[in-house]
C-alpha cells in the first residue's frame, strides 16, 4: 500500500514539474475569459495550452499561448484590450524572463 501512495505522489510530482507559475499584480478591475478578476496579486500556472488564475478565491482558465521574446522583460507588465469598454487582459510579459502569455479570446 505505502508504495502505491509514494509511486502517485512522484507521478504528481512529475507532473506538476512541468508546470510553469508566475505572479502578477491587477491595479484595476480586468476580465480574462469570461473570469472577472478584482485588483490583488495572482498566481497564473500554464499547462499546455491553458493558463489557470488563482487568487485564493478567484479561479479562473483561459487559453494561451506562451512565446519567447528577443529581448528580456524587465518587470511584469499586464497588456490590456479595452475595446468594448471593459478591460480584457490581452498578454502578459514575465519580468526578469523572455516570455510573454498571450490569451486567445
């Protein structure tokens, strides 16, 4: 029994390996989907083609696509489509990393 517990907790470690987190922070009421985020500081993990939000009580998942930048971002920065006058996150540049999530609305 005790190896069936230690073989599922490594194949969840394996898993979650390969699943990249970032923080970011929202100064300002944005949408990401269909998801409504309130300012506060997220965590966004990216599995595949799918970016999951969390913020303790918020959870939210929209599609993304992860690209490689030429350049390093300095800081975090949040992009914003305000089109129909609501705020929809549009990408998100990673400080201190060459990568930027673009969501596919």
């Amino acid at each position: 029994m005790k190896k069936i517990v230690v073989l599922a907790l490594s194949v969840a470690g394996l898993a979650l390996a390969g699943t990249k987190s970032y923080s970011f922070i929202l100064y300002q009421p944005a949408l990401l989907g269909s998801t409504a985020l309130e300012p506060g500081e997220y965590q966004v993990s990216v599995v595949d083609d799918k970016a999951v939000i969390r913020n303790g009580r918020i959870r939210g998942e929209a599609a993304v696509k992860v690209e490689s930048t030429d350049r390093k971002y300095d800081i975090t920065t949040v992009r914003f489509d305000n089109g129909d006058g609501k705020m929809h996150i549009q990408e998100i540049h990673v400080g201190g990393t060459k990568t930027k999530l673009v969501f596919n609305e």
